[in-house]
C-alpha cells in the first residue's frame, strides 16, 4: 500500500460523527474516542439518516420548504399561520438539515460571485488558466474545446481536476453525473455552489451557463494549484516520513511518525495479528536515531561533570588558599604602591633634567650666535680702525659711544619683545570677542526667524529690516557691522514690537476668559437641559408603565368579558334549549339574557377603544418628546459647531 500521498480534500459532514463505523480496532494501539482513522479527506460515502421514530409529538423541521410555486405555498400554510395563539401547542422545530442531496445549501454558499464572469477578457484568461493547468497534467485539451464544450468534454475535465485534488475520489457508475457533481463541489467547499444550476450540465456551453462554469473550473484550478504547491513544499503538516529530518523536535514530524505507525500496524491487524514488533522496532530506532547526538553529548557531559567532580573533592581535602592568597594580595598591593611611589618621583627627576638640558642647550646657542657676532663686529671695527688710523682716545670714545648705543639698541629689543606679546594678547582677545559677538548675533537671528521677524515685517513696520551682519576683517571700526543702527532703529523698533505683542497677549487672554464664561454658560444650560430630559424621560417612562398598566387592565377585563360572554353564551344556549323543551313561557329570560349579552360586548368593545386611545395619546405623546430633545439636542451640536 502507498500512504505518501495523501488527498487533502475535506471529509463529508456525517450527522452521526462515523459512530457507527463497525471496523475492528487493534487492542494495543489505543485510539481517540473521537478520531475516524486515517482515510481519503474526501469523507465516507454519503449516508441517508436514519429515519426519525413515529411519536406523540414530533419535533417539526425549521428547513424551509424547496417549493417556489407561489400557489403551493400558500396552500402548504397551517390554519393558524399569522395567528398568535394564547399558548402554544407545538413544540420548537428541529434545526437539522438532514443529509439528503435536496438539502438548502447553507449560508457561505448563497454569497454573490463578485468575479468579472461575463467579462470575455476574463473568461479569455480563466480558459488559458484552464487549458494551460490541464495539458501540464497530461490531459489532452483541443484548442477550441473549452470555447463551445460539450457535456462529455466538461465532464471528462471536471472529474479530471477532481481527481488531481482528491485521486482517492470515488466515481460510481450507478450515480449520475449531477450527483456527483454536486456532492463534489459541496466536498470542495465551492463558496458559490448556490449559483450553480444542475440544468446546465447537459448543455455546459450555453450562454446563461458557461461563465458561471467557467468561473467554477477555474477555481478548481486554483486549488489544484495550491494543492501542489503544498504538496511539494515539504511543509511538517504533510506528515511524510521521509520528510523528516534526524533530529526534530515539531510536534508535526511526532504526529507524522505516530500515524505512520498506526497505518503499518492497522494494516497487521487487519491480517489478524495482535502485537507489532516490527512496527514498534522501527519506531524504536527512529527514535533512537533522534536521539543520538543528545545521548553523546550526554555522555561527554557526565565525563566533564565527573572530571569537576573528582577536582572539587581534590579541592575539599586540600587546605584553603584563601588566607596565604589574602596575604600575597596585601603585600602585592604594597609593593604596588610603593613602585608608582617611586615611578612618580623618577619621572619628576626626568622631567626636570629634560628641561634644564633644553635650557642649557638654548643658552649655549645663543652664547655662540653672539660670540660670532661680537667676533664679527670685532674684525669690522679693527678693519676700521686700521683704514681711519684713529688715536686712542677716539678709539675709547668710540667704544663708549657704542657700548651706550647697544644698551639702548638692548632696551629697544625688550619693548618689541614685549609689545609683541601685548599684540599676541590682544589678537586672542579680539578672536574671542568676534567669536562671542558671532555667537550673539546667531542666537539673534534665530530669536527673529522663532518670532517670525525676518523682512518684511507686519504693517505699520514692513520698511524696518531688524537684520544684523557682523564683518570681523573691516579696516574700519563703523563697518564691523552693517544693516539697521543698533540705537536708533533696532532697539525701538523691539520695543514697539514687544508693546504690540503685549497688547495682543492681554486682547488674546481677554477673548479667553470671554470664551471660558461662555462655555461655563453653555456647560450650565447643558446641565439644565440634562436634568430637564431626565425629567421628561422620567415622565415618559411613568406614562409608558401606565400605558402598561392600562393594557394589562384591559386585558384582564377582555378576558374577563370574554369569559362572561361565554358563560352568556352557554346560558342562553341552555335558555334556548329550556325554552324549546319548555315551550314559549321562558321567552322573556331568553330576551333578558340576549340584552345582557349585547351590554357585555358594548362593554368590550368600549374598553377597547379606551385602551386603543390611550395607547395613541402615549404614543404621540413619546413622538413629540422625542422630537423636541432631538431639536434640542442639534441647537446645541450647532451652537458648539458654531463657536
């Protein structure tokens, strides 16, 4: 047997639930009490229920009757139909629809076909859908057969898509083709079966006909579509065996595996044997094929968890370090201290030699520029000295004169020095300020574009431009910034721009608080309007109960005039028998009686037509309530919509 391929078609509803499936069940393969085995999806063949046993009181069916000839219908009425009787002497129908073929369809399958049918573009690529999907199953499709089709064309392609669903399918011969081709459909779960008329088989091609059949046969091919495209997903619902992998752990691949156990033992059992061996052998070594891995790393880990535990009693017997590493630690943390101690000071040391080397360094080249330089000057004041052929004493004076010359010249080149550095410190503080007045005029400009004071400004100020630019590389101080003067037009006109926002602000909270005393108003007259429909509804509600009342009142004493009437009636009945028995002498009593009938009934009928008025007034009287709180009700929508 080949249990790889399964149908995936749904089972035929049986009323009965297959309880009365007389199939023998292995002893030790336990089965649900609710599950039916493992079959084709397509269901059990179609049973007729079992007849419902003759009693005094039959439950009546709720299925309305298949009978569209008006006349009939009317004729098939009970006598008390449109009646409400006093008490009823039916029990509630029975809401079973029964299993037979002449069964209405239920709701899901009366819904409109939304699909373009009679759009013949549409139906051009329903067909190519149709005739493509068949030739790739190996059917052979004509290239005009699916455009005038015949009766035994469509039934050929019909039982040919059923199959490719469901291969499992049964096609009896003693049936007719409209009976399976409804009970196919209805197995399908065709959500327009409704639509469909049996009528139409015998000539598919017909115009009133073949778009609605097309339209079904197309979607026989989108299932079968899907149908593979499930099939060859490898999806763990398809429950295959081979599908599954060697270590899993969905509950899918452990159903898989249980029904294949099931089928091959159930197939055993019905040879007529008892226990399974080999089945639960295979299942067995499945299973131990699972768990493989698991069992090895199971084992390493009882190797490693006996290798800890035979360190940790090694460690239990021996002394603790505990104490001996506390010390080291200590001592370790001194030493610690004392060598960044030690780093610091070394490092100092480095430190300043470094910087007495450089001084050292930078003092003895300048010692030699200005040893040759003095050597220099001294050869050109010698070389002069031999060209003039001076005396001794201009030669001192000389030397005197240039000695006080190069102790100015000495004093000259510390003010530079110095000068340089009062303009070094000047520069940095002028880049500061540039940098802070830059940042000043930023926060500045993005205070004007926040406020929405960027040209042109609202009237009367649409000719001010509050924009300010800074220009750090003017030569001239007065050109540093430019635009509108700071003074004379920038500060006035914020200040008048802050009068006017103000001014605005108090209009503005002013409206407010106008705004908050209407809508307290308006919340006050809310709340009155409230109490007062509560009122009203509170007074509708007590004339509703007297309405009540008064019709309960009145039907009491129609049942109480109806009772009186009878036993009238019952009385005269006898008055007139009395009076044919005892001839003419009791006429006057038969006259009596007839009067007091006839007040009786005037009686009724007035109470009546007081209960009939009253319920009108309380009616109307609802109407208009209701009416004036939904008038009521939009004046305020309106109101509160308006402001």
């Amino acid at each position: 047997m080949d249990f790889g391929r399964r149908s995936t078609m749904q089972p035929h509803g049986d009323p009965y639930g297959n309880a009365r499936s007389n199939l023998p069940v292995p002893a030790t393969v336990k089965k649900s009490t609710h599950g039916h085995g493992r079959m084709s999806l397509a269901g059990p063949a179609m049973r007729a229920p079992y007849p419902i046993p003759p009693g005094t009181n039959p439950r009546q069916s709720l299925m309305r009757s298949q009978n569209v000839n008006p006349l009939l219908q009317s004729a098939s009425k009970p006598q008390n139909f449109g009646r409400t009787p006093m008490r009823s002497t039916n029990r509630r129908g029975s809401m079973w629809q029964g299993g037979g073929q002449g069964s209405a369809p239920p709701s899901s399958q009366t819904m409109k076909d939304t699909r373009p049918l009679r759009d013949r573009s549409f139906q051009a690529k329903m067909r190519q859908d149709v005739g493509t999907f068949l030739m790739s199953t190996g059917f052979e499709v004509a290239p005009q057969m699916l455009q005038n089709i015949t009766g035994k064309d469509f039934r050929a392609v019909f039982q040919h898509l059923i199959q490719c669903l469901d291969p499992l399918w049964p096609f009896h011969t003693e049936l007719r083709f409209e009976e399976h081709f409804m009970q196919a459909l209805r197995a399908m779960k065709y959500p327009y079966v409704g639509q469909i008329d049996i009528k139409w088989l015998p000539t598919p091609a017909a115009m009133h006909s073949w778009s609605s059949l097309l339209g079904m046969l197309h979607w026989l091919v989108e299932l079968c579509k899907a149908r593979e495209h499930y099939m060859d997903s490898r999806h763990p619902t398809l429950q295959d065996p081979t599908l599954i992998p060697d270590e899993f752990d969905d509950i899918q691949h452990h159903l898989a595996l249980a029904f294949n156990h099931n089928t091959l033992a159930y197939v055993d059992f019905l040879q007529g044997q008892d226990v399974f061996p080999e089945q639960e052998k295979l299942l067995e070594e499945r299973y131990a094929r699972k768990d493989a891995r698991v069992l090895e790393d199971l084992e390493r880990l009882r190797e490693r968890l006996k290798e800890i535990q035979a360190e940790w009693e090694q460690l239990k017997k021996s002394a603790p370090p505990f104490e001996e590493l506390k010390k080291d630690n200590g001592s370790l943390r001194r030493d610690k201290l004392k060598f960044e101690e030690i780093l610091r000071r070394f490092e100092e040391r480095k430190q300043k030699w470094l910087r007495l080397v450089q001084d050292e360094k930078t003092e003895l080249e300048y010692n030699l520029a200005s040893l040759e330089k003095m050597r220099a000057e001294e050869q050109r004041l010698a070389d002069i000295v031999k060209v003039q052929n001076l005396s001794p004493e201009e030669v001192l004076r000389m030397n005197t004169d240039h000695e006080s010359l190069t102790r100015e010249l000495e004093s000259l080149k510390h003010k530079v020095a110095e000068m340089s550095q009062v303009v070094v410190r000047l520069e940095v503080s002028l880049t500061r300020k540039v940098s802070d007045a830059e940042e000043a005029l930023d926060q500045y400009t993005s205070l004007l574009s926040t406020l929405g004071l960027f040209p042109p400004l609202p009237p009367p100020l649409e000719d001010v431009d509050l924009t300010v630019d800074l220009h750090s590389a003017a030569a001239n101080p007065q050109g540093l910034l430019s635009g509108a003067d700071i003074r004379k037009v920038v500060k006035p006109t914020l200040s008048r721009i802050t009068e006017m926002k103000r001014t605005a602000h108090a209009e503005v909270e002013s409206e407010r608080i106008k705004v908050d005393d209407e809508l307290d108003q308006l919340t006050l007259e809310c709340e009155t309007i409230e109490e007062e429909v509560l009122e009203v509804m509170n007074k509708t509600n007590a004339l509703s109960d007297q309405a009540d009342e008064l019709r309960e009142a009145a039907q009491q004493e129609g049942l109480v005039s109806n009772a009186e009437a009878s036993r009238l009636e019952r009385d005269l009945a006898a008055a007139r028998t009395a009076a044919m028995a005892n001839g003419v002498g009791v006429k006057s009593r038969l006259q009596a009686l007839q009067i007091a009938y006839r007040e009786q009934v005037d009686k009724v009928n007035r109470l009546k037509e007081d209960t009939v008025r009253a319920v009108i007034k309380n009616s109307s009287d609802i109407v208009a309530f209701k009416d004036e709180v939904s008038k009521q009700l939009q004046y305020l929508k309106d109101f509160a919509e308006a402001n």
